[in-house]
C-alpha cells in the first residue's frame, strides 16, 4: 500500500506527466465517444478533467497561474455550454477559441519553464512532450473554429462536403505539427492554409529551439 502512496506521490509531483498521461489517454478514448450527443457529453467531461491537469502544470512554471485559471474558468462554462448546445455553431466557435487561447497560454508556461534554467530535471523532459501535444491541441481547437467561420475549409477523402469531426481536425494538427504529412484531411480555403503553414512553422521551430536545447543541455549534464 505504501508503494502506491508513494508511486502516485511521485506521479503528482509531477504535473506535465499527469497533463501528457491524460492527453494520451484522451487520443485513445476519442475514437470510441462518436459524434452522438452522448458521446460529445463524454467529450466534454473528459476535456474538463484534462483541464484540471493543464491548470495544475501551469502551476509550476513561471506563468501567472491566476491567467490560467481566469482562462479555465470560461473554458469549463464555455464547454458546459456546448456539451448542452451542440449544434449551435456559435456556441462551439466561441468554446473552441477559448480552448485555444488556454493552450496557447499554457504552451507559454511551458517555454518558459523549460528555459528558465541550465539543468534539465525529469519534470522538464517530461514537459517537452506535454508541450507538442498541447501546442497540437489548441491548433486543433483553432481549426475546428476557423471551419464553421468559413465552412468547407477543410475537405477528406472519405465524405468531403461533411464538416470535419473533432478526431480527424486533431489528426491533421498531428502531422502538421510533426511535419509528416500522413494526413487524408486537407485545407482548401486560403485562411485554413495559412493556418496550417503556421502550424508547420511552429512545429519545425519547436524541434529546432526546444528540442535541440533540451538533447543540448542533456549531454552536457553527462559530461559534467
């Protein structure tokens, strides 16, 4: 029983591995909550409790935590909202540009965190994932706005005239962000390109400033 006091101990001493755990899982349960109003209720829950974490992560970097929860506080109204009104688009818009301003403060949180000092703790690798995933999120959330603003934005392979759900808008955020380019979903209106070529930059800049830093730092911690 004291192993797994201690073991969750550990785990909530360190936020960015609770924020990234619950973004993982979150890729693993989107797939199976559908698009029903049932399943965009589940959604809704789950984004909350992910907001729990995010808030808790922001907490332990130099961002001011007061920002964050201000900001989390209109997401989960906003959210709540959308859970009851689903099919009101400006509803949605409004929540999913909330979201992404959220995640955008608490990927400059994370920065922050990562380059206020020379040594490179578990927490700050740790914190390098949370960030790409984070980043990925509030594209996503910045996709799924800039498509009802601009309807047939984006169009796949697989019923094109449809509005792209949540998961596939997710997806393509991915592979912009890791510039693999796997994905079916594609922009088509120039303000959803010019979005996804932000997103392109900011995912090459990502592994060229933070990524290098961190491998940097590393290395020349075992040297020393």
């Amino acid at each position: 029983m004291s192993s797994v006091r201690h073991t969750l101990w550990t785990i909530w001493r360190h936020p960015s591995a609770l924020l990234l755990g619950a973004q993982l899982l979150g890729l693993l349960v989107y797939p199976f909550l559908g698009d029903s109003p049932t399943g965009r209720a589940a959604l809704s829950l789950f984004a909350l409790f992910v907001l729990i974490f995010a808030v808790r992560a922001v907490r332990a970097t130099p961002a001011l935590t007061s920002v964050a929860i201000g900001l989390a506080i209109l997401v989960a109204v906003s959210t709540i909202l959308e859970a009851l009104q689903p099919t009101n688009d400006m509803v949605v818009a409004v929540s999913s540009v909330l979201h992404a301003t959220f995640y955008l403060y608490v990927t400059y949180g994370f920065l922050r965190y990562m380059f206020s000092d020379r040594i490179i703790t578990p927490d700050e690798l740790i914190a390098t994932g949370a960030t790409f995933t984070v980043v990925a999120w509030a594209f996503a959330y910045l996709y799924l706005a800039l498509q009802i603003v601009y309807p047939g934005s984006f169009i796949a392979a697989i019923d094109s005239e449809a509005p792209r759900t949540w998961v596939e808008l997710l997806f393509l955020s991915f592979t912009n962000l890791t510039s693999v380019g796997l994905s079916d979903v594609v922009p088509v209106l120039p303000q959803a390109r010019t979005l996804v070529m932000i997103e392109q930059v900011a995912g090459v800049m990502y592994v060229a400033l933070v990524i290098s830093r961190v491998v940097g730092l590393t290395v020349a911690r075992g040297r020393a």
